[in-house]
C-alpha cells in the first residue's frame, strides 16, 4: 500500500497539527510550520516563539537547502552588576548539568520570522490556518504527558523561579503533574494576531515592547537585535557513506561536522567501543582545530586528509585508558520533505508580560557559551549542536532527521545514521538501537544498557572500565524523530521513545 505523507515529532498533539494540515491540502513546509507553533504550547519547555532552530527543506526534485534561524548575540554587552542572572542545575538522575537563567541569558531571535519567510517562499496554506491548531491547543489546554512532566521535574529550578513561570507552568509551586491541564490563553492571543499580522508584531510589535521593558531591568537586547535578526539560507554540509549521501547542517552550527567527522574515521559496522573511539577522537579533534572559535576555519581543517588520516588511524588501533530541543520531520505526498529542529534552551526563567512566552536563555548555556554568560563576542550567530539532515540512497529512498539533546545531538544522530547507512536497519531499529555519548577531553562514556548485546558492552566496558550504564533508555541520549520516503512514494516515520516520539503515516 502507498502512504501519503509521513510526520514524526515529539508529542501527539504536534504530530497531529502537522497532519491535519497536510490532510487539508497542506506541502510540508505548511505542516512543520503548524506542527512547530503547537509544539510551543504542547512542549512548553523545549519549544519557544522566541527561541531558535534549523529547517531543512529538501524538494521533490532533490535539491536542499537549510534555514539557519538560530539565536544571536546581542549587539551591546552590559556589565556584570546590571544583570538578571541564576544559575540553576538539572537534574538528570544520573547526571547533572548547569545552567544560567534571567534576562541577561536573552539572545536576540528571528524564529517567529524565519517560520513567516519559509512560509511565505515555500508553504501554500494561509498563515491563518496554521497558526490555529495551537491557538485551538493553548486555549482548550494540552494534557501533560508522562514525559513533559519528567521534564518539568528535571527543570524544576526553571519552572519555579519567578511568578511569572510559577503562573503558567505550575500547580501549587510544584511544574504540572502527569494529567493536568496545561492552557496558555495569552500565547493563544499573541498567535492569533501572528497569523493575520506576521512576525512584525514579534520583531517590532506589541510583544517586542514587553521583552524590551524586561530587557531594561536586567538584559542585554536591544530594540535593533529584534529588529534586525535575519535568517539565513545555507546549502549542507554533504558526506558520504557507503552508498548513501548525507546532507547535514554547515557551519557556522558545529553539529554537522562533527557528526561528518566521527562518521569519517569511524570504521565499517563499528560496534559499541568503535563508535566510543570515533566519539572520543572527534572530542580530541574539535580542540585541536579550535573548531568552537571558527567554525568555517575549523571545519576546514576537520577534513584536511593528513589529519583524516590520523584520526582514523588511532581509532582503528588504539585502546583507550537538555538543552531543551526538539524535533520535527516531515514527507508530503508530492515528495518535499522537512527536517525541523527547535530549541528553546531550558527558558529564562520568566514570562514575557501579557504574552504567553516563555524567552531562550540561549547565552546562559555550557554548551553554547561556556563557562560565563557574558563569554561571548557582540553581534554573532551562536554555533549549535543541532542538525536536521537528509540521507539519500542510489534506489531512490530518502530520509530526512533530527534530534533533540544538547551536546548529544552529534553522538544520538552518528549513530542513528550508523545503523542506517551500515547495517541497513529499518527507522524504528535504527532509532531503538542501544546508544552511548562520550564527552570531554580525558572521555567520560555514558551508555545504554537496554538492548546492548553482551558483547558489545564487555569490550565497552573492557576498553573504558569506569564508563557509566544507564539500565534503560533515556532523553539524556537524545531523540531522533524520522520519516523515509522510497521511490515509489511509500512513506515510514518513526519517533524515538526516548522524547516521547509519535508517528503518522496517513
């Protein structure tokens, strides 16, 4: 049987705006836009209309390009003494990971906009239209979910630090509970408005006043950082492997090429230490090429072949001693596909006044800025981890990807891609596969013990005797969400259990 169209996202609430747009005639442009605005309401944390993301827009004819509307630094930098600034943990139960909030952690976003502009050069359905599932979601309310509510138990420090994010995102000082009615009215105004007015009313309007005041009393923003935040179409970063081609996210974001390189000097069909090597060299690598400094100049000597070389060779031969994002993909039946990854870092800890909107804290991130929130140059593009990617076939078989995940983005993508390219795995197998992530320079290895063949995890184990296994799947490792589209127009979607991931195929 011959599928329609495909989407794959990380609520039921957002999978099914994208498919209602889509059954109404909508391109898949059109429904990662719906799908985005209900994930605001329906993923409260990890979406924002004033965060920032990629999208990957491959056409039916097999071009792509990707829309970079991640966040960018403000144009003033403000002293220490003038800033509304907390640091907060998450806690992850196995691990814990630091953070920065307050109206100092506001970088300037151009998202609102960039959905408009993709809308407005490659979407079909009135703006109007797309915006109503999420107003419809945020005025009728949204069930907490299991999985949104492990979330809020993990931000919790976020959720509970002014009235403003008490207001909206708890019951009683405590985030919502599993089954509670999550509804934000304000936010269903402010997007009512959007789908007649467009971003103006983000950029230059009503809401951009109320960020504004709270920017005077504690931030770093400017009424010229909201006004002048552009998005930018850029062509992928393309690498091969084996006989697929892979499209991923170019520089000046880091993800997609350090997901290149690791899949360069990793080995065929790699198992779980192989993949731990690839992982900890292309740690190794990124310091060596001061990639975090410049991105295009790093990324330059990533794949000069000398260094290639090296690093492959010491793979193969040698033993060794939250951000809050999420993820939209899409195939519409006249074959456009889109990869969607949104990030709303883990909030600022407020409430923009009478909107709804919770705003990025995107300069208050490790791994973004690290160390210090105020270590970062005027007037640039943030370099992020995340990467939509396409991967196609010689037989015609294309499949467009994403994660959530932070820093794990790189390591959840390699290895979905890995079981793909390598093993030939179905999307549900590759996604479901056991993963690990290895971070920094002297590596410490977490991993997935579910599902991990004995083997693999006693040469694991063998090569890095204190890495660290988790007894069951976790977000920590990332959320991959897919679609595949054959030649003949037969779809497939798989969303991964480790996001609450959700599938349509209709």
């Amino acid at each position: 049987m011959s599928w329609r169209f495909a989407i794959a996202a990380g609520h039921q609430v957002t999978a099914d705006a994208g498919a209602e747009v889509l059954r109404a005639g909508g391109n898949a442009v059109d429904a990662a836009v719906a799908a985005a605005f209900t994930a605001m309401v329906a993923e409260p944390v990890l979406a924002g209309l004033m965060g920032g993301g990629f999208m990957l827009v491959r056409d039916p004819k097999g071009g792509a390009r990707i829309l970079d509307a991640f966040v960018q630094t403000p144009r003033r930098k403000r002293p220490l003494s003038e800033l509304d600034l907390r640091e907060v943990e998450a806690d992850f139960g196995e691990t814990r990971q630091r953070f920065v909030i307050g109206a100092g952690t506001v970088a300037g976003s151009g998202f609102a906009a960039a959905l408009e502009g993709a809308h407005r050069d490659l979407g079909r359905m009135p703006m109007a239209e797309l915006v109503g599932p999420a107003v419809r979601a945020a005025r009728e309310g949204v069930r907490v979910t299991a999985f949104q509510s492990g979330i809020g138990r993990i931000v919790t420090p976020i959720l509970c630090a002014t009235d403003s994010i008490r207001a909206l995102m708890c019951d009683e000082g405590e985030p919502k509970a599993e089954g509670a009615l999550f509804t934000n009215p304000a936010l269903a105004d402010v997007l009512e408005v959007f789908g007649i007015e467009g971003a103006r009313l983000i950029q230059e309007g009503e809401v951009a006043a109320a960020l504004l005041q709270v920017m005077e009393e504690g931030g770093h923003l400017t009424r010229d950082d909201l006004r002048r935040h552009r998005a930018v179409w850029r062509e992928p970063l393309r690498h091969a492997r084996g006989m697929a081609e892979i499209g991923l996210n170019p520089p000046p974001a880091l993800g997609g090429a350090l997901i290149a390189f690791a899949l360069a000097i990793a080995p065929d069909r790699p198992g779980a230490a192989d993949l731990a090597r690839a992982f900890a060299q292309t740690v190794h690598a990124r310091l060596e090429t001061r990639l975090d400094d410049d991105v295009v100049a790093g990324t330059a000597k990533l794949f000069d072949p000398d260094l290639l070389a090296r690093y492959r060779a010491s793979v193969q031969g040698r033993r060794a001693a939250l951000r809050g994002t999420t993820q939209i993909s899409v195939v519409d039946p006249a074959g456009m596909g889109v990869s969607l990854t949104l990030s709303n870092g883990e909030g600022a800890g407020f409430v923009v006044p009478g909107t709804g909107i919770v705003p990025n804290n995107m300069l208050g991130e490790d791994d973004l800025v690290p160390g210090d929130p105020l270590n970062w140059e005027a007037d640039r593009r943030l370099a992020s981890m995340m990467t939509p990617l396409e991967v196609g076939w010689p037989d015609g078989r294309v499949a467009l990807m994403g994660s959530g995940g932070s820093n794990r983005i790189r390591t959840a993508l390699a290895q979905v891609l890995v079981q793909l390219c390598d093993h030939g795995a179905s999307l549900e197998a590759a996604i479901t596969a056991p993963r690990l992530h290895v971070e920094g320079r002297e590596p410490e290895i977490d991993f997935e013990l579910e599902g991990l063949p004995d083997a693999a995890r006693e040469a694991l184990l063998g090569a890095w005797p204190e890495a660290r296994g988790w007894a069951s799947r976790s977000m920590f490792f990332g959320g991959v969400h897919a679609v595949m589209r054959d030649a003949r127009g037969n779809v497939d979607a798989a969303g991964d259990p480790r996001r609450d991931g959700v599938a349509i195929i209709g």
